[in-house]
C-alpha cells in the first residue's frame, strides 16, 4: 500500500503551482536519455533543483514549494 500525503489544493491553484508525476513503460531507455542529457550539460540538474528533501517530508516539501523565496526553482524528493 501507498502512503498518502496531504495537499493544500487551494494553495497549488493559488500558487499557479503543478504536480508532476507519472510512469514509462520503456523506463531504462528513457533514464538511459536523461542521463546522456545530464552528462552532457550537467549544471542543469544544478541549476534547476534548488531544494532536496526526503520523500517522508513531501508535506514540508510542499509547503515550502508554496513559500516565496527568491531564487526557489525545483524541489526533488529523495527514495532511500
């Protein structure tokens, strides 16, 4: 079973936020893609992802992703 997280949608819609989400059925190849890209120009990942947080703070990711902050881009879960 999956665990649940709570959402503030109001705040996504206020926020013009969006989730992201979703599943591939060819996942090798496309990690294989995304890691060619990453290789290639690595300071992406660095200048996107502002935030890192472990998936067991998804609630305080989220809210945090709601917060104004100058300079705040992209929040990442991390998977131990």
């Amino acid at each position: 079973m999956h665990e649940a997280y709570p959402i503030d949608v109001y705040s996504l819609v206020r926020r013009n936020l969006r989730i992201a989400g979703g599943i591939t059925r060819d996942r090798r190849a496309v990690l294989a893609r995304a890691l060619a890209e990453l290789r290639e120009s690595p300071q992406v990942a660095d200048d996107l992802v502002t935030d890192v947080r472990p998936a067991m703070d998804a609630a305080a990711a989220f809210a945090a992703a709601c917060t104004p902050r100058e300079g705040r881009l992209k929040t990442v879960l991390t998977v131990d």
